[in-house]
C-alpha cells in the first residue's frame, strides 16, 4: 500500500475519530443539556414556593409588628401591607392553578402579576397531580388563616381603642387630682402660717416669765402677736366659720392666761402656777390647728396616685387586684374625710366645690379606668386565644408550604441526580472512545513513522556506502510503495554507475594501451630519423668519396630506400594505430555522454526521492490538520464541561438565595422571640412561633447547604471533567509533537535526497572533466596523427629523393653538389621530425599521466 494512501487513510480514520467524538460530545451536550432543562423547568416553582414561604414570613413579622403597634391610625398602613402580602400570596397560587398565559388569570390578576417581575411563564398544573391538590389545600390554609387574622385584628382594634379610652380617663383623672391636691396643700399652708405667730406668742411669753419686761416691750410684742393671730384667724378663707369661733375661743383663753400671768409676774409662788396655766392652753391651741393640717392626707392622696399608675403598669392578673383593693381602700378613707370632716372643718363653699367637682369626678373617672382594664383583660385573652387559633393555621399553612415545597425541591434533585448519572455515562463513554482514538493514533503513528523512517534510513545508509565508492552494495527490500520506488531508483543508479564507470576504466586502460603503442611508434619513428641523420651525414661524408665508393653508395642506396619504405610504412602502420585509437576515444567519449546520462538518471532519481518526501511532508501536514482538528473537537468537549460547571454555579447561586432568605428567616424569627421577650408573659404566644419560625428557617437553610453540597459535588465532577479534557488535550498534543517529529524526520530525508542531488551533480561535473580531458586527449591524437601523416609524406619524399640518388648515381658528379644540398635538406627534415616525435612524445606521456590519474580516482570505486 502506497504511504499516501496508508496516511490518507489515516487522516480519514481520525478524521472520522473526531467526527465520532464530536457526535458523542454532540450527543452528551444535547443529553446534558436536556436534563438540565428538565431540571431548570423545576426553578420557576422553586422561585414560587419561596416567594410564597417569604409571603407567610412577611405575613408573620407583619402580625408582629400589627400587635406591637399601639397607634390604631398607623395599624391601617399595616392593615394595606397585609392586603398586599395576602393578594400576593393569592396570585401566585393562581398562577400555579391556572397559569399566567391563561385568559381568566390574564383577566383577574395580570396587573397584579405585572408587578412581581416573575421571570418564568408558569403553565397550569394538572389538576390530577398532587401539586395542585397541595396549592388548592394552601389555598383554603390561606382563606382560612387571613379571617382568623381579621377577627384577631379586629379584636386588637377593640383592645387598642378601650385602651386609649382607660388610658384618656387615666389622663382626665391628673386634673381633678391636681385641683384637690392643690387645694389641699393650700389649706395645709394657711394653716401652717397661723402656727408661726403662735410660735413668737409662747416664746415672748416665755422669756417675760423668766426675765421679765424691764424696758416694756414684750408686752407690747405679745399683744401685737396676738393681735396678728386674731386677724390671721378671722380672715382665713379656708376654715369655717365654727372653725374659727373654736380658734378664736382658745386664742383668747390663751390671752386671758397671759393677762393673769402678767399681774402675778413679781409674786413668785404665783407665777409659776399661772405660767403652767399658760403652757397648757398654748398647747391646747397648737394642738387644735395642727389638727387642721392636712399633710397626712396629701400624703394619703400621693400613695392613691402612685398606686393607681402601678395598677396600670402591673401586667400580673393578682398583682393588679390587690394594687386595685389598696387604691379603693385608700379612696374611701379619703372620701369619707373630704365629704364629712373636710367640708366641715373647711370653707363650705370652697370644699363643697372641691369634693363636688373634682373628688367625684375623680373616683368616678378611676372607677371607669377599672372597668376599661378589666375589659382590656378579657379582650387580651380573647385575643390571646384567637392568636393561638392563628398561630396553628398559619402552623398548618406553613407544613403544608414546606410539604408542597419539598416535593418541588424533591423533583428537582431528582432531575439533578438523572443528569448527573447521564454525565457520568456519557463521560465515561467519551473517556473510552478518546482513549480508544489516542491508542490508534499512537498506533498508527508509530505504524506510518517506522514504515517510512526506517527505510528512509536505509536509502541514507544506502546513499552514505555510495558516497563512499562502495558500488557492489544493492537494497535488496522490495516494496510497493513510494520507498520501493526510491529503493529501485537507487538500485538503477548504483548499477548505472557501476556501468559507467566500467566503461570508463576500460576505455583508460585502451587509452593506456594506444599510448605506449604510439610511444614505442615514435621512439622507433625517432631512432629512424636519427639513423637517417646519421646515413645523410654518411651521405655528405661519402659526397667525397663518390667516385670510389659508387657501387657501396648504390648498395647503400638501396638498402636505403628499403629502410625508407620499410620506415614509410611504419610509420602508415603508425598512422592507422593513431586512427584507430582516435576511434577509440571516439567510443570512450560515447561511453561518457552514456554514463553522462546515468548520471542524469540518477539525478532524476534522487529528485523524484526528493519529490516524495516533499509529498510525505505535506502528508504528515495533513496529519498535523488532523490531530488540531481532534484537539479542537477534544477542547469543544471540555468547552461543554465547563458550561455545566458555570450552570451548577448558576444552581449553587438559586442554593444561595434559599440560604439568604433562611437566614433573613431566622432574623426575623429571633427579632420576634426577642420582641416576645419584652411583652412577657402577653407575648409567650409570639415567642413559641418564633420558635417555630426558627426551626423552620434552619430546616431551610440544612436543605440549602445540603443542595450546595450536591452541587459543589456537581462542580466538582466537572472539574474533573475538565482536568480529562485537559489530558485529552495533552494526549492529542503529544500526538502532535510525534507527527512533528515524524516530518523532521521528512525533513531529515530531504536533506539527505539533497545530498545525494548533489552527490550526483559532484559525479556529473567529474565527468564533465573526464569528458573534456577525453576531448583533449583526442585533440592531442589528432595532432600526433597529422604529424604521422606528414612523417608519411616526408618519407615519401625521402624515398622519391633516394630513388631519385639511385637513378642519378651515374651522373654523381654532376649532382654531388645537389646531394649535397639534398643531405643538408634531409639533415634539417630529419631534424624537424625528431623535434615533431619529441613533441608527441612529450603529448603521449601528458596523455599517460592523464589516464592513470583517471585510473587511479577510479580505483577509488568498488566495481
């Protein structure tokens, strides 16, 4: 199978891996998201039923605060809170029986329902389902519980009202109290003056007893004392006229003992007698208007007002008779004397006004404050009962709330509990199919990195053996895919090499070979030309001796011209060797421009490597796609974890505000049992459902931090969620730094591909030097082939010139000058041919030391 195909076939698998995932998390969303609604369809009646436990609480700090109000102007303001918190607690009741979108809810209670800014739209309840039964027995709690109100109201307007009228007759009795208590203390005061020129009178009498009047002036003071006294008597208007004449009577007594006491003053026996006289009707006097005085009763009348304010603050029952019977005690031993005594002891007048005007009518007004308390008494245990009667409706009222409000919260932590185990499920299912898609990605990419790394680095291997020379090596792996391709191209180019430089080896050694022929040719051609030097100097030698030596001339003529052509045709033979190794470098050349093209073969081999790993990088881009697409998928999935954390945050918050309104519960509750506190033994009633009231709240508030519990656990959950989300999201990401390593491993490869580009162009460029070193060695046997060709023809016109000696030798005379000059002239060809010869000779050993250079760096390759 083809790796593109192996890793497009990957990409799918993932690819649908991902989709999977994104199905199931699709899938758990919707789940999810659907028990959570199921579940958030339960918070319009959580928010209904703790309004309406709010309403009853309200209702009951309202009944507390209407029954600590004593202002019955101000108990209508409360009276309008009660009708509001009671029509509110109606509507919400209809709301559940009829629904908010009903028309005869629309039509009865929109506006009222307009007001409370409820957030849900409610839908009626079934009237087969215990919700509804439990808001219709709320309903008939509430009717009945609001008219035991009203009647407990009504009768705390009646106690208020008889109230104020005990507490208004309590004020109306301060005044005529006051009047005859300042009418008392008026006649205690003018009595109470009439004692002080008494006083003066005795204590004058008394020092003109012991010392006597020498200058007179004692008696004129006691007479201006009694005086005084006499008119402090007679013009008194507070004591009666009997009063008075009784007074009188005795100040004179006194005055008629103070008279005999004055004629008896210098008789000593007398005096002392007369003086005692005095004393006791002095004390008589003082004891008659100290009896006048009227400090005792106003004593008497300040113990009945303080008495009767104790009677009005006292709240024990026993307590207040008793203060009641002390007061009337006191009152009818006051009564008696202000309506006998009084008015005759008195002014009539003056005191028969007093005791008409203001004693009645003050024993009457306490009379009425009595009877207004004890009326008040019985309205307080009349409303003592009937606030009992309320207290155990509203008791009613309140279980029947927390019944109808448990079952609501009941139906909600079920909800919660079903979409907690779906979580779960769902969770654990995702868990295992991410699990599932990272182990076949690991798997996979293991799978696709191995199959192309490992023989990416035997085509490295490969390549490095190459490199160095070594061309005996083969792979010998076969595949079907992009690698077998490579092993193949790299195969075909070992053996193209291998081929070419054969070939080329060959054609060094042939081109070694043709140049020692052509060196050992033109050593001969050499050693030839020197022996006809050598022959022409005999020549020019022998010019001298023609005549004797004509017939050893002619013989060496001839063996000359045999030379000659035997030299001629040597040197044609070196001609045609020339020509034939001429053909050689041709074919060497050929060979070249073929191993030239294996060498582009190779290169075409290594760019389509290059090509390839080009494509597998791209591959392997794609699989970098892929996995950020399941990275993508993995974080929509933790996406949706976090959602259901901040939705149990939201449900945590709903857990919140049941706890605050417990707590306010709980407030109020101890505000009640403390304003209960204060009433006494009137507010034990209050104190007991402050109580209740309490309890309740802490019930509520145990259930809130039990929901809290829940949903911390909820929170915690998903934060768990969110942490595997996160490994997920690691996985994927260790997934993805393993597709990174695997196209550096691509990348790797490429860089060796370009090595062995350019491996292969170092080759290329060697044999274009081979191919231009073989281009000169042809140029330099051409050259040595002309100069072959003009040996050829210099010896053909040595041999002409020779024959032509021959045939003149008869006239050797007349022509010694003419070969002479032929000597010389082949003296300087034989020279100019040795320079020739040495020349090639030089080109030959060049050309040889080219070869066996060319040889040796191809010994450098195992063939």
């Amino acid at each position: 199978m083809q790796i593109k195909t192996k890793i497009s076939l990957g990409f799918i698998v993932l690819t649908l891996a991902a989709l999977a995932i994104g199905v199931i998390a699709i899938y758990a969303f919707w789940e999810i998201n659907t028990s959570l609604e199921e579940a958030q369809s339960y918070n319009p009646l959580l928010l209904v039923t703790s309004r309406l436990k709010d309403l009853i609480s309200q209702n009951n700090s309202l009944i507390s605060s209407y029954f600590r109000e004593e202002d019955v102007e101000n108990l209508n303001q409360i009276e309008k809170s009660f009708t509001e918190v009671n029509n509110r607690f109606l509507v919400y009741l209809e709301a559940l029986r009829l629904g908010t979108e009903s028309e005869d809810f629309q039509k009865w209670h929109y506006g009222l329902w307009e007001k409370e800014n409820f957030p849900y739209a409610l839908s009626p309840l079934p009237e087969d389902s215990p919700l509804f039964q439990e808001v219709q027995e709320l309903k008939s709690l509430q009717v009945n519980y609001q008219a035991r109100v009203n009647m407990v109201k009504t009768l705390w307007k009646q106690y208020l009202t008889t109230q104020k009228e005990r507490n208004q007759k309590s004020l109306e009795m301060d005044e005529p109290y006051q009047i005859v208590v300042q009418f008392t203390q008026l006649v205690d005061d003018s009595i109470k003056q009439l004692m002080n020129p008494l006083d003066s009178t005795y204590y004058l009498l008394f020092r003109y007893a012991v010392n006597g009047d020498p200058d007179g002036r004692l008696g004129e003071n006691i007479n201006a004392y009694f005086a005084s006294l006499r008119r402090g008597i007679e013009d008194s208007q507070v004591l009666s006229e009997e009063s008075k004449k009784s007074i009188t009577a005795q100040v004179e007594d006194l005055a008629g003992k103070w008279e005999e006491l004055e004629k008896v003053l210098f008789t000593e026996a007398e005096k002392d007698d007369k003086f005692m006289e005095v004393y006791r009707s002095y004390s008589r006097l003082k004891t008659t208007i100290e009896g006048l005085r009227l400090d005792n009763w106003i004593k008497l009348m300040s113990d009945i007002n303080q008495n009767q304010k104790n009677y009005l603050l006292a709240s024990d029952p026993v307590e207040k008779e008793a203060i009641k019977k002390k007061v009337n005690g006191l009152m009818d031993t006051l009564g008696q004397f202000l309506e006998g005594d009084f008015l005759k002891i008195y002014a009539t007048n003056t005191a028969q006004v007093v005791v008409n005007d203001r004693w009645k009518p003050f024993r009457n007004l306490w009379q009425e404050v009595v009877k207004g308390d004890e009326q008040l008494r019985g309205l307080n245990e009349t409303i003592q009962t009937s606030l009992s009667d309320v207290w155990d409706v509203g008791e009613d009222l309140s279980q029947a709330m927390e019944t109808m409000n448990q079952e609501v919260l009941s139906s909600f932590d079920q909800a919660l509990l079903r979409a907690r185990e779906l979580q779960n499920r769902l969770s654990q299912i995702l868990y295992i199919v991410i699990g599932v898609v990272i182990v076949f990605s690991l798997i996979m990419g293991t799978t696709l990195s191995r199959s192309i790394t490992r023989p990416i680095q035997e085509s490295v291997a490969f390549a490095e053996v190459l490199a160095e020379g070594d061309l005996t090596q083969e792979i010998t792996k076969k595949r079907k895919d992009e690698m077998g391709k490579l092993f193949a191209s790299l195969n075909q180019a070992s053996s193209s090499l291998r081929r070419f430089l054969q070939e080329v080896r060959e054609g060094a050694d042939k081109i070694i070979s043709s140049l020692d022929a052509l060196q050992h040719t033109s050593r001969e051609i050499r050693e030839a030309g020197e022996q006809i030097a050598q022959t022409v100097s005999q020549v020019a030698r022998g010019s001298e001796e023609q005549s004797q030596n004509l017939t050893e001339v002619s013989n060496h003529m001839e063996s000359l011209v045999e030379e000659v052509k035997e030299m001629a045709k040597r040197l044609k033979e070196q001609a045609d060797k020339a020509r034939q190794t001429l053909q050689e470098t041709d074919k060497v050349i050929e060979s070249l421009e073929v191993t030239g093209g294996n060498i582009e073969r190779v290169k075409g081999a290594a760019s389509s490597a290059f090509q390839a790993t080009e494509e597998g990088e791209k591959t392997l881009e794609e699989v970098v796609e892929a996995m950020g697409r399941i990275k993508d998928s993995v974080f929509s999935v933790g996406e949706v974890v976090k959602n259901l954390g901040v939705s149990s945050q939201e449900i945590g918050s709903i857990t919140d505000l049941i706890t605050g309104i417990a707590e306010e519960t709980n407030l109020l509750a101890l505000n009640a049992a403390i304003e209960a506190a204060r009433a006494g033994d009137a507010g034990r009633g209050f104190a007991v459902v402050a109580d209740e009231v309490r309890k309740l709240a802490e019930e509520s508030a145990h259930a809130a931090q039990r929901i809290a519990h829940l949903i911390s656990e909820i929170q915690k959950e998903a934060e768990r969620a969110v942490r595997s989300m996160t490994e997920s999201q690691t996985h994927v990401e260790g997934g993805s730094e393993a597709v990174d390593k695997a196209r550096e491993a691509f990348q790797d490869i490429h860089e060796a591909n370009q090595v062995v580009t350019q491996e292969a162009d170092n080759i290329s460029l060697s044999f274009q030097v081979v191919e231009e070193a073989s281009q000169h060695i042809i140029q330099l046997v051409r050259e040595v082939n002309d100069i072959a060709k003009e040996s050829e023809e210099g010896t053909g016109r040595i041999v002409e010139r020779a024959e032509e000696v021959f045939t003149r030798l008869s006239s050797v005379a007349s022509i010694s000058e003419e070969n002479a000059a032929a000597a010389e002239e082949v003296a300087a060809s034989s020279q100019e041919q040795n320079a020739a010869l040495q020349e090639v000779d030089v080109t030959i050993q060049e050309l040889g030391k080219m070869a066996e250079g060319l040889k040796e760096n191809l010994g450098q390759f195992k063939i």
